[in-house]
C-alpha cells in the first residue's frame, strides 16, 4: 500500500537507538529516549505560497536520512509499524552519508 502526505508534511520512519552502547553497558527501556533521527518514507506536494499561489516542492526526498525537532509530529501506526507525520519545516538537519568520510 502507498501513503503520500499532504501538503509540506513528511511519513518517517525513526532510527532506533541501539539497547547495547559501545562501551558495553545495555541501556534499559526505561532509560531510552525517542530518536530524533528517521528516513523519510514519502513526501507531500510542497508547501503553498499564499501569495503566488503556487506550491514549493519539497527539499527532502524518500529515502533521505534527516535529524528532526524532538517534540515535533504525530506518531501513527500504518500496516502495524510506528511512523512519524512531521512537516518539512520540522527538518534541522538532511545527513548526506556520501560526504560523511
């Protein structure tokens, strides 16, 4: 099934934080803390110019890697998996992994 937002809203899909940290200790779940980092799923059509009326397509592309405000969305259940519905404006920040070396 495909989901498409509308206007300037993003379907994302948040990256877990892992259970065992790097130096060993394994956080409970009662100490974890919601991600601020998701792949975006799907787009909207872009947000629209009140004053030209025409619409601004969207920065951010299904598949893009991108850090969000953390009290930002909706979280929803589609097809039995959690996701987010945040809009674009939410994004802080796209990670480009290519350029990450």
């Amino acid at each position: 099934m495909n989901f498409r937002p509308t206007n300037d809203r993003l379907l994302v899909q948040r990256v877990e934080i892992p259970s065992l940290l790097p130096s060993g200790l394994v956080l409970p779940d009662t100490a974890k803390v919601l991600s601020q980092e998701g792949v975006v799923i799907a787009v909207g059509s872009g947000k629209m110019d009140m004053r030209s009326g025409q619409r601004t397509p969207p920065h951010v592309a299904p598949g893009d890697r991108v850090l969000f405000n953390k009290y930002k969305g909706d979280e929803i259940e589609l097809e039995g998996k959690p996701y987010l519905v945040i809009r674009e404006d939410d994004i802080i920040v796209v990670v480009d992994l290519e350029k990450a070396s």
